[in-house]
C-alpha cells in the first residue's frame, strides 16, 4: 500500500499545482462515455496466446536474476494465463482513439458545435495522441493543431498530417510541449484537449477496461480452458489482474476507476530507463514526479504522470501498484508478440507483459497471493512503429 496525497472517495479532491478543485471519474462515467464514443471506434479483439502463458507460468532462470536483489533466491513460479486487449488494432492504431472522440463530443456538447468550429483545438503529443485528435478533429469537421516533438516517429507524424492537422514542432520534454501550445492558443484561440491529464479523455480511455471485462466474460464462458479458474471454482468470471502502460497515466487511471469497485486488480508498467518509471518512483516517495526527461524506446511513456491520473493511481483503494523493467526487457517481450502472436506493436505496448515475464517482484507477488494463479488482462496500447524503427531495435 502507498501513501496518498488524496483522499480515497470520488468526490473532488485538491489540485496541488492549482488553487482550485478537480473531479476524478466514476465507473458510471466510464460506461456513459462508451455509449457516446461506441459509434466512432473499432470493438477491438481480446486474444489469448498458449505459448506466452506457459512462458509467463516457467520460473526464470537463475543466471537471469544475477545483479538483481534475488539473486541466488528460486525464482518465482507463478501461473499466469493472458487476456490480451489489442489497442493496436484501434483507430488510429492506438487506444488514444477512445479519449480524443470522448474528449471533442463533450466540448462540443458544452461549448457548441459552431464555436468549437471556429476555433479549432490544440494538444501536444509524441504521436497516437496526436493522431487520435487529428481522426477525431477531422471525422467531427473541426480545425486541428497539434504540437509534436521533432523527434517522434515520423510514421506517426505523417500519420497527424494525414487526417488534415497542422503539425507544430517542439522540444521533447512536456514543458517544451506546453510552452509551444501557448504559443499556438496565443495565434489562433485553439480550445487546448490534453493528452492525459483531463477528465472527458481519462473516460474514454477507461472504456478499455469496460470492453476487456465483457470481453473476458464472455470469452471464458465459451472457453473454460483460457482461465486458470477453470476447475473446481465457485467464484465468478472476473479477471484478477490487469496491467497497462504508464505514461501520463490516462489509459491506467482509467481502467483503474472501471474496476475500482469491482473484484480486478489494476496494476501500470514502466520502463526504468533514465528515470521514465516516474509513477513507480513517486508512489514509493509518496510525492508526484513532476518532471521526466527520458529517451526509452518506449516512446509513448516518456511524459510524467498527470495530476488527475495520480489522484487514482496513488489511491490504494483503487489502484494495486506500478513496477518497472529495462529496456532489454521491453525488446524481449516484444519480439515474443511479434514471432510468437503475430501481432504487429510499438515499445510501449508491451511494458505491461515485459512485467509478468520478467519484474521478479511481480512474479513472487502472483506466487503468493495466487496459489492457484490469476487471469491477468494484458492492455496492447498500440502499434504506432515503423519496420525500420524494428529493425533498428533487434540490428
């Protein structure tokens, strides 16, 4: 459990870079965001893979854990099957998709569809954010100006271009971002539609979560065999775990407020590299990490955590932990989705496995807790690359 600076209920909380008070999500927001955004997105797959689970289910080797705090300990040996929800297959090739549309139909239902139109929306993004916004902008006839560091992938800023935005270049850190997106309000009075840290996108990125638990239900009810519950248990169809990618937190908090008052457990993944496990770091400091200046190859998580999104994660009431894993790690649970799945991702998609695979603390927290094993609910936040961007990383 880790301290919070929040309470624990949904009622509005502080804003400690603010003088004034914030409300986080509720699951009965998440399902009224579903219904709105349902029309515009992709139902998108929830696969399940034999292999990996057997691999995710075998104890590490012992030269594996050489240099790390379990060295010359048993590895652990959980029992792990996966439920993987593939984002990747979402619009825009990336579950950013879901927030953007939720984001842009409410500001059009407050403010009005002609003055929405006449002034355009802004954000800052390193990529699916910003193509989502661009989709969304240009399916809904509303001018869009998006902000991008000049070192994102050039797939994905042809991919913004693409849908008719006007791509503004920046420095890679958030500040640098933000301070352009000044800049751009300051020429063209653009509406600013934050890539994370806001409620209407934390809701749509929640309906992932609301999908995932449908999609399960329903999955193991045709097929017993895909969970380990599936002899001499009285219990309910339930994932017991799901893990997501952790950058500005948008898509974990989310998910996290779906299930905060159901039996699943959420947990987030991070890459450590440079310091880009800013949420795991701050939850064992009890303080939000304000700044992150990372290069991981995980591209999409190199934003700190937002505000919002810390409320929840910090909560542990609602939110189970964040654990991190080197960049060595990401590579080799990507390659795995990549030759065993045949399932194309980015990096960042895969942080969530690279943690059942490989984080030794979360393997010996499923051990212990799990005798029998958990069911764990894998999010593919998107699939966003380049075949020479792959290469590259396995050259």
């Amino acid at each position: 459990m880790y301290p919070s600076d929040f309470n624990s209920s949904n009622s509005p909380v502080p804003n400690p870079t603010a003088n004034m008070t914030v409300t986080l999500p509720t699951p009965s927001a998440i399902e009224a965001a579903h219904a709105l955004i349902k029309p515009y997105i992709h139902d998108t797959p929830l696969l399940t893979n034999r292999t990996l689970n057997k691999l995710a289910s075998t104890p590490r080797t012992p030269e594996s854990l050489k240099g790390t705090p379990y060295e010359g300990q048993t590895p652990a040996s959980p029992n792990i099957h996966f439920f993987f929800k593939c984002e990747n297959y979402q619009r825009i090739g990336a579950f950013k998709a879901r927030g953007a549309f939720h984001a842009l139909l409410r500001l059009i239902e407050r403010e009005g569809e002609d003055v929405v139109r006449k002034r355009g929306v802004v954000t800052h993004s390193s990529g699916n954010h910003a193509q989502a916004l661009a989709l969304a902008a240009s399916t809904l006839n509303i001018p869009a100006y998006i902000v991008m560091p000049q070192i994102s992938t050039p797939s994905k800023i042809a991919g913004t271009q693409s849908h008719g935005a006007e791509v503004i270049f920046s420095g890679s850190t958030s500040t640098e971002r933000e301070a352009v997106v000044a800049e751009v309000q300051a020429r063209t009075g653009a509406i600013l539609v934050p890539p994370y840290d806001d409620y209407d996108i934390i809701c749509g990125q929640g309906t992932t979560g609301l999908e995932m638990d449908e999609q399960y239900r329903e999955l193991v009810a045709g097929n017993p065999e895909s969970s380990v519950h599936s002899e001499g248990t009285q219990r309910g169809a339930y994932l017991d775990a799901v893990i997501t990618p952790v950058g500005g937190g948008g898509l974990n908090g989310g998910v996290t407020t779906f299930f905060s008052d159901k039996e699943t457990r959420v947990f987030g993944a991070e890459p450590s590299f440079e310091g880009a496990d800013d949420c795991r770091r701050g939850l064992e400091a009890g303080k939000r990490v304000e700044v992150v200046k990372s290069l991981t190859i995980a591209d999409g998580l190199r934003t700190p955590v937002g505000v919002l999104n810390w409320a929840i994660i910090s909560d542990p009431n609602k939110h189970s932990g964040v654990y991190a894993v080197t960049e060595e790690q990401i590579k080799a649970a990507m390659r795995l989705v990549l030759e065993r799945m045949k399932v194309f991702v980015e990096p960042s998609a895969v942080v969530g496995l690279a943690v059942c695979l490989y984080n030794e603390e979360f393997r010996r927290s499923v051990e212990r807790e799990a005798p029998e094993g958990w069911d764990v609910g894998v999010v593919f936040s998107g699939g966003n690359t380049t075949v020479e961007a792959i290469g590259k990383l396995f050259g």
